[in-house]
C-alpha cells in the first residue's frame, strides 16, 4: 500500500532540515572568521604602504624646487616639513611598527634626507605587525617599495 504526502498541511522544512543548514552555516563561519582579521590587516597595510609611497614621492618632488626635506621616522610612524607645512604620520592605530636601528629608546628616530636632486641615502627599516612582518625600503633616486609577509 502506498501512502501519499500530498495535502495542504505538509508544507514546509522539517525541524531536522532546519537544523542541518544552522549547522553548515555554522561550519562554514567557523572556517572563515579565523581569516578575517588577516584580511582587514592585509587590507590597512595596503593602505599605509600606499600612503607612505605618496607621501616620500611629495618630498621628494620638492626638493627639485631647491628645498632640502628631511624625514624623520620613529617606531610608529614619521614626518616632514615642507615649507611651513607639518606633515606627521602615525600608524599606531593600524597596527604597524618600525624597528629601527636605535630602538633602545622610545624617542629614537631614523632620518631620511632627500637632496636637492630628489636623491637619498638609501634605507630600509624592517617593521611588524599583528600577523604580518616586512620591510621599508628606499633606494637611493628616492624610489619605495613597501614588502610584507606573514610571519
């Protein structure tokens, strides 16, 4: 004998059912939250390489005016003066570090000075994060590259 399901009142999602995609969904987001903060911290150290890179090239760009900048880079950040402007920088907030050679002390700096022909002792300071560790470094034209890894 064979038994029918149809009808008006079998409609719908067994509790079981319903069960077993809170329990995939579930899985699934166990599986991805362990990336997430690697990828916002991806995401911020993007941002300030960037960032760093724009603000190098404006120094370095005014200097070709004749005016001579000196950066000034401590262990979270750095800054320069153009003309009578202040530009500071500081990466506390997004995590990053700078190692610098004489980092003994909390007021220790590294200084970068660019040339009246854009050019620079080279320089590479090492920096960490959270997840990720790499370095800063400037070639002698004055050229930065921003690398990282994770530890």
């Amino acid at each position: 004998m064979r038994i029918s399901v149809t009808g008006k009142g079998n409609t719908g999602y067994t509790l079981l059912e319903v069960l077993g995609v809170i329990l995939l969904i579930g899985l699934v987001l166990s599986l991805v939250r362990p990336e997430f903060p690697r990828f916002e911290e991806r995401n911020r150290l993007r941002y300030v390489g960037e960032l760093i890179q724009a603000d190098l090239k404006t120094a370095q760009d005014q200097t070709k005016t004749g005016n001579v900048v000196r950066v000034h880079f401590n262990p979270y950040g750095y800054r320069f003066k153009i003309g009578d402007t202040l530009i500071m920088r500081d990466f506390k907030s997004y995590g990053v570090n700078f190692i610098l050679p004489s980092a003994a002390e909390a007021e220790s700096e590294t200084e970068l000075l660019f040339a009246t022909d854009g050019s620079c002792q080279p320089i590479a300071l090492d920096w960490e994060g959270q997840h990720f560790q790499g370095t800063l470094a400037i070639k002698p034209d004055g050229t930065v590259s921003w690398n990282y890894h994770a530890k």
